[in-house]
C-alpha cells in the first residue's frame, strides 16, 4: 500500500460528510461514514456523468439519472432511471463496481488516499 497525502484536511468532514478529490488526474468521491474515510471513483459507470457529493449514509447517486452506489464497495445498489417506472437502459458492464481505495487521515491532519 502507497498512500498519497492529498490537498484535504480532515476537518473538512466534520462539517460535511463528502468531498470530490484530484488524484493523478482521477476524480475521487471521499465519503465520512459511520467515523470512517471511504474512497470511489466519482465518475458514474452508467454513462461518464461526475457523482456530486449529494451523498445519504454510504450511498452516492448520479445526478443525471439517478444510479446509486455503495461507496464502501463501490456497487451499484440502484439502477439508473428517467423516472421512477422507467429505467434506463445500460450496458451490463456498467453494473461493475466502481473502483474503491483506502483513506485515512496522517498525523498531520491531511487525508491520505491509497491509489
């Protein structure tokens, strides 16, 4: 393992609970839950579209259309949709998990990823 001290303090994530990172060029949605660091890819895998950090416990969802993600695991726990009872349709290599990576926070107080 070879963490990378990114531009982030921790203290960010005691007032909001996510953050979208640059990593060697590489968007990274960084989520506190349960008292712990989380990394993902914040790209979703439906159709290239960047996940916001509109994020509900440990789930992130696409602002275009609606895909949720596990940000523990990087799966999708919900397909994307135009509306609620009509769903989109996606490649099914798009159901891959997103890719996730340790974080942890240093003795300095930077958050640390693990890329």
């Amino acid at each position: 393992m070879v963490f990378r001290k990114i531009s982030v303090i921790g203290k960010v994530f005691e007032r909001r609970n996510s953050a979208v990172v640059m990593v060697e060029d590489k968007p990274i949605l960084i989520v506190k839950y349960n008292n712990s660091l989380y990394g993902m890819d914040a790209i979703c895998s439906h159709m290239g579209c960047g996940l916001l950090t509109d994020v509900t416990d440990n789930i992130a969802a696409c602002p275009l259309h609606g895909a949720k993600f596990n940000v523990i695991t990087g799966e999708m726990v919900a397909p994307p949709q135009i509306k609620p009872e009509v769903p989109c349709e996606f490649k099914s290599d798009s159901k891959t998990p997103l890719k996730t990576y340790k974080v942890r926070i240093n003795n300095e107080g930077f958050v640390e990823i693990d890329i």
